[in-house]
C-alpha cells in the first residue's frame, strides 16, 4: 500500500526532513507530487498543513499500517511542480533555510495556510461552567478574544479529565472572485420576441445578445453596460426561464492600460551582435550565461524582445525580471505591446488577489512570458527557453529574509535544469558578474552606442564646498540656470535626491540632543505630509517636537534634506515649475507608481524630483535635464560596494538624460569632487572604474576576489547577542580551515533596530570545505537559542553589511 513523503509546516531543524503518511485509499488516485495536503502532527495530532514531495511502496520500515493518514488535500493539480520541488531541496542547502520555507516562497501570499485552534466540550457537558461558556455553541476559537489566561488554564484541566478536546484547522486563503453571469436557455428566439413588447427596448437588447452568443455565459456586469440592459431586465428573463443565473469567475487583471501593438525594430550592428549568439543558445538548448553590458540607451530592451520572440518561435516561454516595481510600468508596457496576452505580471504592486489570478494563468499554461519583481523567478514555467534579469547590479535582486537568495543563483540554476539560456543585462554590471566575464564562465556582449547615434549626455561636476552663489544648501547656481533653461525649451527635467522626507534629523542647538527611535539606533526624519517625525526602519512616528524633550529649549533646528524639502525649495526658486514627487511616500497607494510615470510621460508636468527609484530603466524623450542634488548619500558608508552603488547609481541616472533627438545634459552637485567613483561617473567610463575598483577590492580582500558569509546575532538584551556571538566565533574558529578569515563580531552599522540588539561575524574565503557543514551546525543550535529570545541568521554571500 503506498505512502507519501510530506514536507510538514513546522520550519525547525527537527522537523527539516519529509515524513511518511499513510495515503487513505479515497485519495490514492489523485495524489501525486505538488499537492498540498493536511496532515496531523505531533502527540497532540494537530492539523498542518504539508507538501507531497513523492510517493513511495509501502516497505518493513514504514508499513502504512503504523502511519497516520492524509486528513485532506487542499488542491485538486500540484501548486509545486518536479523542477520546483527539486529547487527547494538545493534552495535550503543554498541558503541554511527550511525546505518548507523555500517551498512557501514559491507561491503567492494568499496560499499559504491560515491556522485556527478551537475547543469544543464533550458530551454530556456536566462542568457548570463549560456549559455556561459554550451555551448553544458547539465549538469555540482557542485565544484572547474567547477565553482569559485563567480560563486557558481551566480549559486544560478539562481536557486531562476528557471533558473538551481541542480541534486544529487549517483553512487555504486562497479564493477566486466570482461574479454573476447569465446562461440562455431559449430555443426559439422568434417566439419569445412575440411575447416582448415594442417598448420594451431593454428586453429586446437582452434577447439580441443572448442570440448573437446562445451557448456562452454572459456577465451580468457586461450587459447592464448595453444600453437598456438592467439588472431588472435580466431578472425578469430569470422569472420568465429564459436565462438561468450561473456564478463564474473573475479574472483580476492587474493591467488595464491600452494596448499599442509595435513590431520588432531594425537591429543596430552592436545590437545584431548580441541577438545572434543568444537565438543560438536558445535554438541549441544550451545553458550558457550571458552577461550584456550597454550603456544607457544602447537598446537593450529590443535585444530582450526579439530573444523573447525567439523562444515563442521554438513553442517555449519567457521569464523577465527587473529589480524594483518602478521600473516595471514601463518594462510591462513594451512587453505586453509586443506579446499581448501571452504576458503576465508578477510583483509586489499587485493585490494578493490579482497576483494569485496570475500566478494560477501562468500555472495553468496560460501565459507564455512572465514579467516581474525578484520573486517572479520562482514562476511556474514548465518550458522555459530564456531567462532574462534586466539591470542585474541591483541590490534588490538579494532577499534579506528567509530564505535569503539570490535571484540570479536561482535563475541560473532553472536555466541549467532547462538547458536555456540566461541574460545578465546593465549598463554597469555587478563586479561579481564582470569578473565572471573576465574568466569565462559568462559570456560578455556589449553594446557600446547609443541606438540613435546620439552621444552621451554632457557631465558636469559641481563643487558644493567651493564658495559660490548657492540657493540654500540644495541648489547650486548652475543647476538652477540649467533648469530654468530647459523648462524655457519647454523640456523636461529629471532630479535625483537619495533621501526621502523633509529632513534628516533634529538637533538642539542648547544641549546637543538629536531626537532618536525609541526602538532602533536611528535618528528620525520629518516628514512634513503627515507632521510627523518617522523612523524608516521600524515605522514608529510621534508628532514634531515644538521643543527639545530633554532640555526644552525652543531653539531646535532641522539639518539634512529629504525629498519633500527639495520640493518646497524648489517651488520657490522657480514658481512656475509643475512639480511630480517620487518617494516611497507618495508611491505607497496601488497603482501609484504607474500613476506618477503616465503623467510625466504625457508631459503633465517639468520635473519629476525623487529618489533611487527614479534613477534607472526609464525612458522619457523630452528629458534633457538630469540633476543630482547629492551624489554623496551612501559614498561613505561602512560597506565595502559603497563605491559601486555611487557609481552604478550616478551612471544610471545619468542615462535617462538625452535618450531620444535632443542633446542631454547631466549636473551632479558633490561634496567629494575628488572621488573617483564621482570623477568615473563623469566620464561614464565602466571599463576604468572596474579595473580601479577591482584593484582595491583585490588589496582589501573582498568579492570577488573572496566570498563572503555574514552571521547575524539579535537579542533583547546586549549582552545576550554579544555573548551569543563569541560562543559562535569559538566554533568557527575550531572548524574552518587556517585560510578562511573571520571578522568580529561587532556591533553591527546601526546596532538596534526594533528594541532588538545586531552583532555580526564576517567570514571571508576562497575555499574550505568545513564551512558548509558549520554552518549547518551553527543553524541546527539557532533552534535552540529562540527559546532564550536570541535569533541567528545566516546569509551566504550577502550584499548589504548595514
């Protein structure tokens, strides 16, 4: 008799492995790999909920005699298929997570389990109060909103005498939208229009539709748009038996933007170059790496499009990501103008509802090219023929939870387990992926022009310390020249400002007081939309102080600039400017990225002012203008890629100047005229800043010459995550091989965060064969630790130290 392998819901390392459930014969012909299932657990066999992961014959070990059974499944087709089920396996090991960890992460929010408890008394009640509590109520849910500590600890007693039993259920959020459709069920149209009255126009309307489409439900929400149509014309059909009211589903459509259908554009030499030998790859099933580095404009979008197009050609799809949900209005727009329905959309913009819709299209077979966001890469796409990450430098691409991978890791993997290729594209590609080029193992194209021929915008470098004719300590006199220009030419302007809010922190000037998170090592920032001071890692928030809290001197001042700061600066010096706002304050609202990018697009306004998100992958033709308000923001931050993030940043924004006929123009505003992260930029010169960088990073010992593995400690209490740490450096110190260097631990950058304490241990190497299995030893303790409110994390080769 068969039984199946269950990867259960409990993520601990005792419970990392799957277990073997007995397979009720009712359910022995639809089970198979993929499902989920709920399965009872431990003593107290409560409900959880579990993925089948294989099947296997019933053996001496394990006869299904011995084994609980499957309660339920909770799909009808596997949500996991075979490569998905094999990816979390090497995912887990990857990153020293959970297996079901990794398998949740695949899917969209709304399918993972929902747990409920409750108590239920077992007849004949005799307990007085038992009876009194459930009265007429058969069962109750087992927390505070039903039931006291006290009354928890009675409930208990009851069950060791027998007299309530507790009942687990484990319930699947995921739910379609339905709506209400209208099914005909005439046969004689002529006879009927006999019965309908000449004035009756709204009938008549209704049996016109119902005859041009006799066999298809039509929804009731689309006919009441004919007009005539109401939703009492189709009741009195219903009453008359003409048409039957069926309930179907609604499909939630995350885009609903026009379509513009383009055909594919002649191909530059450069471009032709690339195309070539990715067509080859795909058409040859070969798994090799590409890495495109063009510089901004130079077309890459058309050579992803016309790879895509190649994979459709060979009846195999098409996995786009890009790095952040700015970038991805317009990435969708040319996608879906090229491809049409075949395209679906993943990121973290959409509703749980809408992306569950997508995800169950994609699923099903029903969309051929995927766009999306970092998770997107887990897309069920049996037939995958390309994979493309577009502006692959980004940090982004790197999960700073559980499980922490990288989304290029996963997406070479998936391309070898499908034999195709993977796309690598930027204008300034990751020193880790450049290096890789440098030896081989990626494959380099490059793009070195523009499409149009156009030159790369005019860089000018404008020195904040040298004494000049400044607006305030945000605009310099050249900058605001250059704007009132070019809004004169009625073009636009583009302004980068790597901080969002009105400012970065309050000082008092009596004491020296700086107003800092109650709950993390942060100063606050004000945030005058809202009048309140806010801390960007935890989200806690008070009013603006009229005072200092410590002193109550009244002479407090506000010193950094944040975004909304820029803008109010800005409507000053130049009145007349229709200003746009793109921070994550004004972007939190759905759609509102999508929202800003259209109305700049459409030339509603001059100057689109905002943050990081701004600086990459947009493409306006009328923006002449790039300003950069502080190109020092995270130059000298404690982390060894500061350099490159300025770099890739400044090139980035750089790039959205002069895109199309008109002669682009770049002002970046710098307290560190000297560095050469700034000095490189100006000369957009990739090749020389790699070779620099790459220089420094090979006398420091860092990736790529070296990779990296950071431990992270957390607790409530220091002293516990200190201590922690030297427990942890000890065990390192006994295992890894002698050229294998460890730093720390030390506090981390910024050392609270949400009232808890951050150390971290760096470990540094080449090669050592010990560490995997130490580090495996190090996850195995972490269980141990949670009890004691400690928490250890651990991040193979990560790209933020902060």
């Amino acid at each position: 008799m068969p039984s199946a392998a269950v990867i259960v819901d409990v993520p601990t390392m005792q419970t990392n492995f799957p277990y073997s459930y007995a397979i009720p014969p009712e359910l022995q012909s639809q089970l198979q790999p993929g499902l989920r299932v709920v399965v009872p657990f431990g003593a107290g066999n409560r409900q959880v909920e579990g993925f089948v992961v294989g099947l296997q014959d019933d053996d001496a070990k394990h006869p299904t005699d011995e084994l609980k059974p499957i309660t339920r499944l909770m799909d009808l087709t596997p949500v996991v298929n075979q490569e998905l089920l094999e990816l979390s396996d090497w995912l887990a090991q990857r990153t020293y997570s959970f297996r079901i960890s990794c398998l949740l992460t695949m899917l969209p929010n709304v399918m993972k389990a929902k747990y409920q408890t409750t108590v239920a008394p077992v007849p004949p009640v005799q307990d007085q109060w038992l009876a009194k509590v459930f009265a007429d109520q058969q069962e109750l849910p087992l927390d505070q909103t039903h039931f006291t500590n006290r009354e928890v600890a009675r409930l208990t007693e009851l069950r060791k005498q027998g007299q309530v039993e507790v009942h687990y259920h484990v319930k699947n959020q995921a739910k379609r939208k339905t709506e209400v459709a209208v099914v005909n069920q005439i046969t004689d149209f002529s006879r009927c229009a006999t019965e309908i009255r000449k004035n009756a126009t709204g009938q008549q309307a209704l049996l016109h539709q119902l005859e041009q489409q006799p066999k298809t439900p039509l929804r009731q929400r689309e006919l009441t748009k004919v007009p005539g149509i109401s939703a009492a014309v189709i009741k009195t059909f219903a009453d008359r038996g003409w048409v039957r009211k069926v309930t179907v589903e609604q499909y939630r459509n995350p885009y609903d933007q026009p379509r513009h259908p383009d055909q594919p554009q002649p191909l530059t030499p450069d471009q032709q170059r690339a195309v070539t030998p990715i067509n080859k790859a795909i058409r040859d099933q070969q798994s090799t790496v590409f890495l495109l580095e063009g510089v901004t404009g130079s077309g890459k979008t058309e050579v992803y499009l016309q790879t895509i197009q190649q994979a459709l050609n060979q009846d195999e799809q098409a996995l786009m990501l890009v790095p952040e949900i700015a970038l991805t209005p317009q990435m969708v727009t040319r996608v879906k103008n090229r491809f049409g329905d075949q395209v679906a959309i993943l990121h973290s913009g959409l509703s749980n509802g809408e992306k569950y819709d997508e995800w169950r299209r994609i699923n099903a077979g029903a969309a051929q090219v995927v766009v999306g966001a970092r998770s997107a890469v887990f897309a069920p796409l049996p037939k995958l023929g390309l994979i493309i990450l577009d502006e692959e430098h980004d940090p982004s691409y790197k999960q700073s939870d559980n499980p922490r991978y990288h989304t290029r890791d996963v997406a070479i993997w998936r391309a070898q387990y499908h034999h195709c290729p993977v796309v690598l594209g930027s204008a300034t590609p990751s020193l880790e992926s450049r290096a890789r080029a440098e030896k081989g193992r990626y494959q380099l194209l490059q793009l070195p022009h523009r499409i149009n021929q156009q030159q790369l915008p005019a860089i000018q470098i404008v020195d904040m310390t040298a004494p000049s004719e400044h607006y305030g300590d945000l605009f310099s006199q050249e900058l605001v020249t250059a704007l009132q220009s070019t809004l004169a030419r009625k073009e636009q302007v583009v302004l980068l400002l790597n901080r969002r809010g009105f400012s970065s922190f309050m000082l008092c000037r009596d004491c020296g007081y700086v107003l800092k998170c109650p709950h993390c090592d942060i100063s606050l920032t004000m945030h005058l939309d809202s009048h309140t001071m806010k801390c960007h890692y935890c989200g806690f928030e008070t009013a603006i102080p009229n005072e200092c809290p410590q002193c109550h001197s009244r002479h407090i001042r506000y010193f950094g600039t944040g975004t909304e700061k820029a803008e109010q600066q800005l409507q000053r010096l130049i009145p007349q400017a229709r200003i746009l706002r793109m921070d994550v304050d004004t972007t939190r609202k759905k759609g509102a990225h999508q929202r800003i990018l259209s109305q700049f697009g459409d030339q509603q306004a001059d100057i689109l002012l905002g943050t990081q998100m701004i600086a990459k992958g947009l493409d306006f033709p009328n923006v002449t203008l790039v300003g950069v308000l502080n190109a020092d923001t995270g130059l000298d931050l404690p982390d060894f890629r500061a350099s490159e993030r300025t770099f890739d940043l400044l090139t980035q924004v750089a790039g959205r100047a002069g895109r199309a006929e008109k002669a682009g123009q770049v002002i970046i505003q710098t307290f560190n005229p000297q560095h050469y992260a700034i000095q490189l930029a100006q000369q957009q010169d990739y090749e020389a800043f790699f070779r620099k960088e790459m220089q420094l990073r090979h006398l420091a010992g860092y990736s790529p010459y070296y990779f990296t593995a950071q431990i992270t400690v957390s607790a409530l209490v220091e002293k516990d995550a200190a201590q922690e740490s030297y427990r942890i450096l000890q065990l390192l110190q006994q295992n890894l091989a002698k050229t294998t260097e460890v730093l720390g631990p030390t506090p981390k950058p910024i050392a609270r965060i949400k009232n808890r304490y951050y150390y971290q241990i760096i470990i540094k190497y080449k090669h050592d064969e010990q560490l995997a299995p130490t580090l495996t030893r190090i996850q195995a303790i972490s269980q141990k630790e949670v009890r004691k409110g400690l928490r250890i994390a651990i991040d193979s080769d990560p790209v933020n130290f902060m």
